[in-house]
C-alpha cells in the first residue's frame, strides 16, 4: 500500500483504493485515513437523526 503524503486534490483523492478497515477522508488537502463507526456509535449517531428528518425542510430535486 502507498503512503500519501502532502496536499491532494479532490481528483486525486478519488481515484485513491479503499483502503481495509476504514475509509479515507480529505480535510484541508489532506487525506485522513478514518475507522469505520462501532456499532454502539452508529446508534447514538441514527437515532437522533431519524427523529429530526422529519422536521427538515424537504430538498427539491432538479426533475420538481
């Protein structure tokens, strides 16, 4: 596996593999690699975000 190092561009940064055990992120030019979420995370994450989808104003799609 290649290191990466320095700044990237988002050109770059996409065409980077999926790396095993986690994703990469791009903050600031710089690529991060990230763990995926534990299970007990994910829920405390879903759940308050379930409830508040409804209060949100809904998106407009180009096809409306």
């Amino acid at each position: 596996m290649s290191t990466v190092t320095g700044l990237v561009t988002f050109e770059e940064f996409d065409k980077l593999p999926d790396p095993p055990g986690g994703r990469y992120e791009l903050h600031h030019g710089q690529v991060v690699l990230m763990p995926f979420r534990k299970f007990l995370h994910a829920m405390v994450q879903d759940v308050p975000a379930d409830l508040l989808k409804p209060l949100a104003p809904r998106q407009r799609s180009c096809n409306d």
